[in-house]
C-alpha cells in the first residue's frame, strides 16, 4: 500500500482579483455575452436593474460567440478601456 500526502506545493497564482468598486452609483457597465440563446436578452434585463438602481452607464455589449471558449483577449482589453465593471452570464 502507498500513501500519498493530500498537500500540493503548486506554484502561487499569478493572476489576482481586481479591487471590489466601493460603489456602483454612476459606473459604467459592460455586458459581455456568450452566443447561447436569450444571453443578450437576459443580460440587457440584468443591466437595465443596474441603470435603474445605480444610475449606471451600459457602454458596451461585447459577445464572445463560444460559450466553451474563453473571450478573445483583443475583446477584453478593448471593453476593460471602455467600463468600470463587467458583467457576464448564459443564456439559455
């Protein structure tokens, strides 16, 4: 019998979570949607709640066209000039 220890020396992530925003009020928004069915319709809904609540912007609807696929890299650095913050779902 082998016994293998449950501990893991991976490297540490290079990638960190951007700084939460201390308020939504005024920011601008950017939808990214992933090419599933009703994900326009749905996020456009969900973005419309953050005009109404927080007076926010919707300056950019952004698709990605594979739901499997991550977003192009060109698509993300052209929305992260555009918002504040982004928000993303699926459809279906």
């Amino acid at each position: 019998m082998q016994l293998y220890a449950p501990t893991s020396t991976a490297a540490k992530r290079k990638a960190f979570r951007a700084p939460a925003l201390a308020s939504l009020e005024g920011m601008r928004l950017g939808i990214l949607e992933n090419g599933k069915l009703n994900a326009e319709e749905m996020l456009a809904e969900v973005g419309a709640l953050f005009v109404q609540r927080h007076g926010c912007t919707i300056r950019t609807l952004a698709s990605k066209r594979n739901a499997s696929a991550p977003a192009p890299a060109a698509t993300l650095v052209k929305v992260a000039q555009e918002v504040d913050f982004l928000i993303t779902g699926l459809g279906d």
